[in-house]
C-alpha cells in the first residue's frame, strides 16, 4: 500500500480510504447492512493496508457507525485512523455539537475519533455554526483528546471554501473532485489552496457516484482501449486522482472484495506525478468527448436567480447536462421530479425573459428549459 502525509498531521494515511456508505445491504432500503459480510470486507482491505475508515452520522440510516465499531474489534481499530463527521444539520446550539459527539463516540465504541470533520458545509451551514461558537467546541474536543485533527467537508462554490479555509487552523478538509470536475465546487483551486495552507486534502467522489464507469458511450470506450497500457475506466479515474501529489487519500465506498482487491492493486503504484504525459493527453481526451455531450452551457454562476417563479434554472440544466454526459437518464429524472414536487422545475416558467437579460452567457434559458422539460418528463 503507498501511503501519504496527511498534510502537516504528521499521519501518514494509506492513500485509499475506505468510504462507509455503501455496505451491501438485505432488503429494501439502504439501513438494514449485511453486516457478516461488510465486516469480512473492511477487515479485508485492513488487511491489505488500508489504514483510514470514514463514516458519518448519517450513512446507512445512521447503521454505520454501528457496523464500523463491530468490525474494528479484535484488535482492528488500533491499526486504523477512524474519520467520522458530525451532522451540520442537526446543529441548533452549542450544545448539539457536544451530544452528537458524545453520541458517535457511544455509537463507535471508541473514547477518541481521530479526523473529525463538520459535514457537508454549505455558506448557511457555516454561517450556523459561526453563530454557535464552533470554535469553542473544536477546542475542548481536542483539549478533552475526544477528537485528534478537525477538518470538514463541503459543497459549495469556491469563494466560500477559500472563507472556511482561511478561518481556522485546520487539519485537513475532504472535497470532490476527479477528471471531469476540477472547476466543480472547490475543484482543483482550492485544492491547491487548502494543501499550500498545509491542509490534507481528502476527495470524495473520484469515479463521479460511478457516472465514469457506468453506460459508457462507444467514442469514450473507444479512447480508454486505445492506450498502450489497459485500464479500466474505474483505475484510469482513480490514478488521475492520485496523480496530484497534494492530494492525500482518495474515498471509495468499496462493497465487492472484487472492487477492494482492484483498487488497492492500484493505489500501490498510482504515485505522484506517475502518469506519462500521453496517458493525461488521453484523460483530456475523454474529457473533450464527454464535455462535447454538454446540452446547456451553464456555468451555474446563477446571475440568472432569484427567478420570480421559483424555477431553479441552474438545477434544471446541471440534471440534463448530467443526462445526456453520462447517460444517467433515469436519475437525473428522478432529480426532477423532484424539483418538480417543490415547485421549483421547468414547469413554472412564464417566459418572462428576465433570466435572459441577467445571463452572461447568454444562454436562450426560455428555449433550453422547455427543452429539459421535455427530455427529463
């Protein structure tokens, strides 16, 4: 297994983490987790060398936490560092964060958790938990040796990670990011950003939730299998990850032995800077293919908002983009149906032109959206 500094900790973390939110599970639903064979499939990849295990507050309706402290008996939790988060949303006070700690810790049945994050962060999230004196929380946690680094992961747009980052002495952050998202939320800036600050840099979503591995189209298949060396789509997404040396660890939310067994074999010789320049010139161009299935140009700058009618116009083109790239119909679909039960979808448009004139790229919105419309109903 390579492992890496996790920023200026001092750990050094395998580079694959194994994510906790999508064990095997029996029945419908996601809360009931086959538990005899998600334990053999952790301690598998423990085995191999893995050495960091993250869960949250929430995964697996809340089961998770619960199957990673079975599974780290037996002497497991002593060879792992054990990341959990805790849930932004459910913070009303200064004393919420102290219960939900407490709780995990229960839930985990650990006295110390050693990479903490503040899950999800959103502007408003933050802005939260500014106004609850989070950083009086962070300090006793640590202090109390109930917490061993604080980080946080998030979701939002640039300028806000760059306001988190510069607002506290942080251990690490986890973000998302792989080839077809460097300009996506915190993207490639702000993991330059956070690593020069001396923060490790965790990313999530390395394979896009499987959209770049799943249904591929012919012209990208076409592209992969035309380099020297074979790969399958999952390792060249994962190496393009591992290639930035200021990337710390990768998560994979791992549920086949298969799946485990690939990506460690990977992760043990996917080094800094290890991809030659035609294997990134083959990266780039599968990112041209798939940028090229682009139905709406929207950068999402959202110039465009409020809409009098409540449409979310970003959210509206970021599924039908999404569609048509990764040929995820049925999903994204589903998305805006969603959309559709808030009131917020295509549907509520009364053509009035007022997005049209705020637009930069002066993208013909009304025309665009009876389009989506059509194609995600």
């Amino acid at each position: 297994m390579q492992y890496r500094e996790m920023g200026n900790t001092g750990e050094k973390v395998s580079a694959l983490g194994f994510g906790c939110m999508r064990f095997q599970t029996i029945g419908e639903g996601n809360e009931n987790i086959d538990e005899d064979l998600s334990i053999k499939q952790l301690r598998h990849a423990i085995d191999k060398g893995v050495n960091y295990v993250d869960t949250a507050y929430p995964y697996h309706g809340g089961n998770s936490e619960l199957l990673v402290a079975k599974a780290l008996k037996d002497g497991y939790r002593e060879k792992v560092y054990l990341a959990d988060k805790l849930p932004s949303w459910l913070i009303k006070s200064r004393e919420d964060m102290d219960k939900y700690l407490d709780e995990q810790l229960e839930k985990l049945e650990t006295d110390y958790i050693d990479f903490f994050l503040l899950h999800a962060l959103s502007k408003d999230r933050w802005d939260n938990y500014l106004k609850h004196n989070v950083f009086d929380f962070i300090e006793k946690a640590k202090e109390s040796g109930k917490i061993k680094h604080i980080g946080f992961s998030f979701h939002d747009e640039l300028s806000v990670f760059k306001e988190i980052v510069d607002a506290y002495n942080w251990d690490f952050c986890q973000i998302q990011y792989n080839f077809m998202d460097e300009d996506y939320q915190a993207g490639l800036e702000g993991l330059n950003y956070a690593a020069d600050k001396g923060l490790g840099v965790v990313v999530m979503e390395p394979l896009k939730g499987g959209s770049l591995t799943r249904n591929l189209p012919e012209d990208i298949e076409k592209i992969w299998n035309s380099a020297d060396i074979k790969r399958s789509p999952a390792e060249w997404a994962l190496r393009f990850v591992w290639n930035n040396p200021k990337v710390s660890l990768l998560l994979s939310g791992m549920n086949q032995f298969d799946h485990i067994d690939e990506n460690i074999r990977v992760a043990e010789d996917a080094l800094p800077n290890s991809l030659t320049d035609k294997e990134l010139g083959i990266i780039e161009e599968v990112r041209k293919v798939y940028d090229n299935r682009i139905k709406v140009d929207c950068t999402s700058c959202k110039y465009c908002l409020p809409c009098p009618e409540g449409v979310m116009i970003p959210n509206v083109f970021s599924l039908y983009n999404n569609a048509s790239i990764y040929n995820t119909w049925e999903s994204q679909k589903r998305g805006y149906a969603n959309l559709e039960s808030q009131g917020k979808a295509a549907d509520n448009c009364i053509e009035c032109g007022l997005c049209e004139e705020s637009c930069p790229q002066h993208i013909p919105i009304r025309e665009k959206l009876k389009e989506a419309r059509v194609a995600l109903t």
